[in-house]
C-alpha cells in the first residue's frame, strides 16, 4: 500500500494562475501549486533547500522532488511553446498560527506586523 502524501505548507494561492504566449491556441502544461510555492521560495525569495523544506514542513528529499519536476515542466512549457496553469497539488493554506512564516509574504503575518508598527 502507498504511503499517505503529508500536504505541504503554502503561503498562499498565486494571484495569476495561467501564463501562455500570445495570440496562440496552446496545449498547458500544469503546475501544482506546491510546485509553484517551491519554486516561489528558492527562485525568488532565495531558500536553500533546506530553508524550503522547513517551511513547507516536508522532508528536504521531498523539496528536491518537487523542485526539480517543477522546473522540468517550466522548462518543457518554455522549450515547446506551451502554457502553464497552476492548481491542484497536495497543499494547506498557512493558518496564521506560526510564530511567523518566514517567507514574509504570508497576508495574515504581513497584516499583524504592520499593526504592530
């Protein structure tokens, strides 16, 4: 029997989540969003992979994996012409209740420390 996928921690949904280029009819290629977190945390906010994996509350393992089928399918949709759409995945929204997130683009973190201020 397979063991049970942990969902992975993400700070949020994507504010966009189709990119295709333009003025073309194209097949998509799809991108979870805990693909889309990894990529978001190593790419542009600059987490090791074991910064990534903390955060996510995952194995560094299990971020390697995610990582690089994430940036194969970037790669592939580049390459070929294709779009990317992200969703599904086995993912939990951030609650709010961590001491902080440590991405510091949680919208719940973000809004209690700016009242703070």
């Amino acid at each position: 029997m397979p063991r049970h996928k942990k969902c992975r921690k993400v700070c949020s949904m994507p504010r966009t989540t189709t990119f295709a280029p333009v003025g073309e009819n194209v097949d998509y290629v799809v991108l979870t969003v805990e693909e889309y977190e990894c990529i978001r945390l190593i790419d542009k906010q600059g987490f090791s992979q074991e910064e990534c994996a903390a955060y996510m509350q995952v194995a560094r393992t299990t971020v390697q994996q995610i990582y690089t089928l994430a940036r194969t399918k970037i790669a592939t949709a580049l390459v070929d012409g294709m779009g990317i759409r992200i969703a599904g995945g086995d993912y939990r929204l951030c609650d709010g209740k961590e001491e902080h997130c440590g991405c510091g683009g949680c919208p719940r973190h973000c809004r209690r420390e700016c009242e703070d201020i």
